[in-house]
C-alpha cells in the first residue's frame, strides 16, 4: 500500500511538471489570450531612511498580453505603506505606474510587500521593499 502512494504521488509530481513546463513553452499563446502584466523590478530598496521622512518610490507595470489589463487593487503588507493606481485599464503594449509612499516612523531594518492585484493570467504580482529606519539626529 505504501508503495502504491509512493507511486502516485510521484506519478502527481511528475505531471504537475509537465504541466509547468508546457506553460513556460505556450508563454506566447497565452499573452495572445489574456491580459499579461509585466514589472519592471520585484525588489525595491528604500536605503536607509531617517525617522519621520516619507520616502516614495514607485512600479512600472506593462501589458504584453493582447487584452486591457485591469489593477483591480493593490495591497500593502503594512499600514505605513500607502500605495496609488490608476483606475483606467492599460491596453496592450502600454505602461502605468503603481506609486506609494513609506512613513518612517518605525525604527529598524524593515521588508515589505506590495501585491497587485489584477485580471492578468498571472493574477498577482508581489513587489518586496526593504529598507532601514535610523533615528533623525
């Protein structure tokens, strides 16, 4: 019995790669059947911050695929974050920017995470933004 699970769990793994993999050679396909977003970076690095400043930066989002993309929302891990999208659908080939801003009022190294949420066959793309907080002297 235990031989027979063993089996069929590798027999599972083995197809769940192919199926990754089949998606990784049909990339092309589905950017011709979806709306396909693309960032420019998934880490930001803020540097070192002084307490009370509030640091802003932004994302670069594209749509490659071949219908509009819509920014249905975008989350932050924390509420010093405060992140900004347009409400427009991107059509395909353009870019926008998803912007927010950082309140330093918490001292210490940091990492967060910002999640777009969107129509795209990806459907959620996750930005990192680290960063330190050093008291203003």
């Amino acid at each position: 019995m235990k031989l027979y699970l063993l089996l069929s769990f590798h027999a599972v793994l083995l197809a769940l790669s192919d199926i990754a993999l089949a998606s990784d050679i049909d990339e092309a396909a589905l950017k011709r059947s979806y709306p396909w977003a693309v960032i420019d970076k998934d880490t930001i690095d803020l540097g070192i911050l002084k307490q009370g400043i509030t640091a802003r930066s932004h994302i670069t989002v594209r749509n490659e695929g071949q219908y509009d993309l819509i920014i249905a929302g975008v989350r932050s891990s924390c509420g010093l974050m405060i992140p900004n999208w347009p409400a427009e659908p991107v059509q395909t080939n353009e870019e926008v920017m998803v912007s927010f801003r950082f309140n330093a009022s918490r001292l210490g190294a940091f990492e967060r995470r910002i999640t777009i949420h969107s129509n795209a066959f990806q459907k959620n793309k996750i930005i990192t933004v680290l960063g330190e907080v050093v008291p203003d002297e």
